[in-house]
C-alpha cells in the first residue's frame, strides 16, 4: 500500500511541476519563425470591430500591410517576395490556425523569413489588434 501511495504522490507531484513549467515558458521561435507565446491562440482582441475601428485598421493596412499582402490580402503586393509570397489573409481555411492573438504576435514579432517585418516599434499594440480586426474582414469563403 506505501508503494502504491508513494507512486500515486510522484505521479500527482510531477504533474503538477509540468502544469507550473507549461504556465512559465515563455514565447518560444516555432519551426515558421514566429515567436508566439503558448497561450497565443486564447488571447482575445481587447478592440471591439465597430466601423471606426475597421476605417482605422483599414488605413493601417493600407500604409503598412497591402504593399506586400495586396489590396485583397491575397499576398500579392509589389513588395511581396516571389520566392516566398506573404500569407493570402483572404482564405478563410487558414483562420483556424491564425486567432486573434496568432496574428497579433505574428504582426507585432515578425520572422527574419520567410520575411515578415516585426511593427511592434511602428505601431502601438491597439493599432496592431486593430489591423488585425481589419484582416480578418479580408477572409472569403473558398
């Protein structure tokens, strides 16, 4: 019976350090070169979508997103990399893996490549949320 507790207490203790370290890591560079947090997918958008919010982050994109991701968000802008072109933020089958907050930390972080610039010394976090709000407007049904 001591072995059996003994055993049961190792098992409750050393699930309770892996829960402490999950909680504890911090954002980590992933295989795609972002540096994301772990709980990134839960993050909700503090900004509400109304119409001003969408005008501002529509202003936002057009100054800073369109001249690689395109007008439509299809990754075709001037600027894009023909060697590897932007995300096409319009197809709705890649909204899954991209939250709210994936997108933030994508935006606000960047990668070195495929090159993504890093906006978080542009661009305040409310005006990253923002723009956020305004791609997802961009997501059409395949």
């Amino acid at each position: 019976m001591r072995r059996v507790s003994a055993f049961v207490f190792a098992i409750v203790v050393a699930g309770a350090l892996a829960a402490i370290l999950r909680a504890q890591t911090p954002p980590v560079q992933n295989p795609g070169g972002w540096t994301i947090p772990p709980t990134a997918a839960e993050e909700k958008n503090p900004v509400q979508p109304t119409e001003k919010v969408l005008t501002a982050g529509k202003k936002i994109f057009t100054e800073q997103c369109q001249r690689c991701h395109g007008v439509a968000g299809k990754g075709d802008g001037p600027d894009a990399d023909p060697d590897y072109r932007p995300d096409d933020l319009s197809d709705m089958k890649r909204a899954d893996r991209n939250p709210d907050g994936v997108m933030f930390y994508k935006v606000w972080n960047g990668r070195a490549k495929p090159k993504m610039p890093a906006f978080k010394n542009d661009l305040t976090k409310t005006e990253v949320w923002t723009v956020v709000l305004y791609a997802k407007t961009l997501r059409r049904a395949s």
